[in-house]
C-alpha cells in the first residue's frame, strides 16, 4: 500500500529547501565523491611506467604505386613477424613520418629498438617483398617518453575518495538531522495517525537520493565541461585514455551510482537521527 | 446480546508484567461499546498510557486478548494491523498538532498522508469539523487557537479518517474548568456521531465532575510500575 506516500514525500521534499544550503552542502560532498572515484577509475587505465627517451630505429619501405591494399596488408603482417620488430604501420603519400618530414610515396614503416639488427632487417624486407618495395630508408629517432602519472597520484585519488566519502557522510548526517529536527512535528502527527513506518523514513531516503541525483547533475556537468576544454590536449590522451574516448561511465556515475550513495547516506543519517532522541514522543510515560 | 459491530474494544484478562517484574494489569477486562465514552483513571505511573499503547499494539501484553472492531489485533500480520490501525484515533499526551497550518489543513495534512482523497476526504474533514464544533474555527492557524481549541483540534485530527475507537491520552491535564468542559461537550458529540472514546485522566473525580456515571470509570491500582 503506497498510498499517501507521495504526498509525505513531496512534503518532507519541500520541508528540505528550507535548509537548502546544508543539502547543497551534501550534493557538492556527493559530486567530489564522483569525482574522485572517476578520476581513481580513469588513471587506472593510463600509463605507470615512468618516462625515459626511447631510441628507435624506422625502416620506411616505399611501396610500389599498383600494389593492392590486401597485400599490402599481408607484408604488415608478415614483417610483424619478424625478430626484433616492435610495431608496424602504416603512411599514406604525405603523411608525416614520426619525428618530421613527409611519406614521398605509401609506406610501411617498421619500427625496432635495436639497432645491431637493422641491416638483416633491410635485407629480409627487401627478399620478402621484392617487386612490391621499391626502396628501403631507414631512420633514427629518438621519441619524447609519452606522459604518465606518478603512482603516487592513484593512492591520491584513493586518499580523496575516502575522505570525500567521509565529508559527505557527515554533510549528509547534518543536512538529514536539521530536517528532521524541523520535521519532528510532522513526523509525530504521522505515527499517531497510523501511518506505517516505511512511510516516514522512506520519504527522508528517497529525499536524500534526489539530492544525490542533483550532485550527480553537478558532477555531470563539471565532467563534460572539463572534458570540451581539454579535449585537443595529447597529454590528456596518454594520463586517462577512457576519459576523452567517451563511454557510459559518468552517466552511470550521476545517474545510478548519486542517488543511490545519496539514498545510503540518507539512511545512515536518518538511522543516527532516531537514535538519537527517545521514540516517540509522548509515549515514553507509562 | 451484542454482535461484534456493537463492541469497539473488548479486552479480555490482560495481564502486563514489566520486564523489572512489576505486574501492571493482572487479568483486566472491560468492554467499550459503540457510542460508549469509558474513563480509565488513575494516578501517574497507575499505567494508563500503557493499556492505550497495548490497545495500539505498540507493545504486547504478557497475557490476555484485545479486540478492536471484533479483530484480535496481536493476531494480526503487520499489514493488517497498520489497516486496522487506521482505525484507531489517538491524541497523545501532549496532543500533536501543526501549529504552522490552519485547522483545515491539519485535517487535510493527516487524510493525504493516509491516501485518503476525493469524496472521502471531505466526508471525513465535514464530519471531524462538525462533531467538534471547529467548523468556524477551521481558517484559523492552529497556533491562534486557545489551550482547549487545541486539544480539540488534536481530537478532531483523530476522528477525521472516521475510526471506530478514539484513543485519548490525558486530555484534560494542565486544561481550565472551562477547557475541559469543552473537550467532555466535544466527547459527548463524537459519542452521539458513533464514535466510542477511551479517555484516561490522572483526575479521578473529573468524569463525576461531569456527570457521567460510575459504570464508566475504569479505576486503575495506584504507582503500580516502579
């Protein structure tokens, strides 16, 4: 029987704007719990090794003008394959080539690390793809080591996590404690009317979830926003590569994940809340 | 012979022993009929409170059977008792009211929240306003009204989802030979509306005061819970 229900609800719900500063408070304390849980999730998938200069040796191979992409292919594959090859891929006719200058024609370009090998490497390359590689340069690069965080910063993040958690448990204890302390009246008048017990706690955590709702709206916000202001940033890219990549993480976050820690917030709060007073009133004298 | 709609509460051997070991009611029985006004008076800690609060359920008895509207109500699933709850008015001791609404909206307050709406609802809030007299009263912020017109007010609350019982804790304590009188004429309304009332007093003499007979006192052993 969920009847009256709403009406309790939409009743507390407004008795809440009157102390809208200390729920603001909790949403806020929410949005930074997101926040730090999202930045925790996203630094997970970057990169932990620390930064040093690496030296690479690129073989271009040039390809011949009418050699059709399926074997083209096929040789990316096949010289994959080959010892000492770290990586393939692949330019069309100017294209940049890694560290400056242009692809004169389409291009292989197959990347080592060790220069001892480079000359059987040509050679290979040269008898595997006769007739399709019209010639063979090679260069030397040194690369720029890609971004990466300390680790440090993930036990950071771990850090805000708890603490933001923390403050929005207390935040919410005080936002749920001074409505119901303004609502102490209404909430006597409802149980000397009979009105069964989920229906006057449940108000007080669905109240709380909506507010949750409204952090996750906030934490939403400030995550699209940062997301268009640094999203031709590369360093961006290499730290949290889920984040510019989009995905159904914040909406899951503000939509599921807020009201649903407001909801438990709310209902801890309120639980210290009854207990902290004798219940009910008027009852205690025998 | 009464059939089970003649009797609003029944209350058979119902004994009550603290968990300090104090028997408060050794086998008390009495009967509330429809349209009867009982006083159940004593003084503090006699246990007053506590048989109202055995009536509601709030706590069970160590022995004995209470039956509202012909239900054994500690036999009931709490669904049902919640159901039948509805049906019991109670004014607490101190009456809660909603000082910052007007008389009609404390009514309203209380309908709403029982999901009681439409025709119903203004059945009930016609009938709770009349039989307390509050009618011209019901613009009224509650925090305007006297002493008297408030204890008035928290049992026109009681009545207004029309139950078969009114439960009232008290309402004459701390009240003017005036304002009591005004809240025994607003029970002798409810009693002509169909409405049975338990009323406890700590005042022993009051319902004689007020004439009501002897058969409806229900003295209760004085200082019985330590």
């Amino acid at each position: 029987m969920i009847r009256g229900v709403g009406f309790i609800f939409a009743e507390l719900f407004r008795t809440s704007l009157r102390s809208w500063t200390r729920w603001l408070g909790f949403s806020l304390a929410l949005g930074l719990v997101l926040a730090s849980g999202s930045a925790l999730a996203l630094l997970q998938e970057g990169r932990s090794e620390g930064g040093f200069p690496q030296t690479y040796w690129i073989l271009v191979l040039k390809l011949s003008p009418d050699l059709r992409d399926e074997k083209i292919n096929e040789l990316g594959w096949h010289f994959w394959t080959l010892e000492g090859v770290k990586r393939v891929s692949y330019r069309f006719a100017g294209d940049e080539l890694p560290g400056g200058g242009t692809a004169e024609e389409r291009s292989l370009l197959l990347w080592t690390e060790e220069g001892s090998k480079v000359e059987g490497l040509v050679k290979q390359v040269q008898a595997i793809g006769e007739g399709a590689i019209t010639e063979v340069d090679v260069i030397h690069r040194v690369m720029p080591p890609p971004a990466s965080l300390p680790p440090l910063s993930r036990v950071v993040a771990m850090v805000a996590l708890a603490l933001f958690a923390f403050i929005s448990l207390v935040v919410g204890r005080v936002a749920v404690g001074g409505t119901f302390v303004t609502w102490q009246t209404e909430w006597d008048f409802l149980r000397y009317s009979g009105v069964e017990p989920w229906k006057l706690w449940g108000p007080f955590v669905g109240t709380a979830a909506l507010w949750g709702l409204f952090g996750g709206a906030i934490y939403l916000l400030v995550y699209e926003g940062i997301k268009f202001a640094v999203r031709n940033i590369v360093t961006v890219t290499q730290i949290a590569p889920g984040y510019l990549s989009g995905g159904p993480l914040p909406f899951v976050v503000a939509f599921v994940v807020a009201p649903l820690w407001g909801a438990t917030a709310g209902g801890i709060a309120l639980f210290l809340s009854l207990h902290r007073k004798p219940y009910p009133r008027g009852l205690e004298e025998v | 012979m009464l059939g089970t709609y003649d009797i609003a509460v029944q209350v058979s051997e119902l004994c009550y022993v603290t968990p300090e070991g104090v028997a408060v009611f050794d086998g008390l029985s009495f009967t509330l009929l429809r349209e009867e006004i009982k006083f159940v008076v004593g003084p503090p800690l006699s246990g007053k409170t506590l048989l109202l609060k055995l009536i509601m359920r709030e706590i069970f008895p160590t022995r004995g059977q209470i039956l509202v509207a012909g239900r054994n109500i500690l036999r009931l699933n709490v669904k049902k008792l919640y159901r039948l709850r509805e049906r019991i008015g109670f004014v607490p001791y101190p009456p809660v009211i909603l000082t910052s609404r007007t008389v009609e909206e404390n009514l309203r307050f209380k309908l709403r929240a029982l999901g009681i709406e439409g025709e119903r609802a203004e059945e009930g809030l016609e009938k709770a306003l009349s039989l307390t007299g509050l009618s011209p009263l019901k613009e009224l912020m509650a925090y305007e009204l006297g002493e008297g017109e408030r204890r008035v007010l928290a049992i026109a609350v009681a009545i207004c989802n029309d139950p078969v019982v009114l439960l009232c804790d008290d309402p004459f304590r701390g009240l003017s030979s005036q304002n009591q009188e005004r809240v025994v004429e607003t029970l002798r309304s409810l009693q002509k509306g169909g409405i049975a009332s338990l009323v406890t007093s700590q005042d022993t003499s009051l319902p004689q005061r007020f004439g009501f007979p002897q058969e409806v006192v229900l003295p209760l052993r004085p200082e019985v819970v330590a």
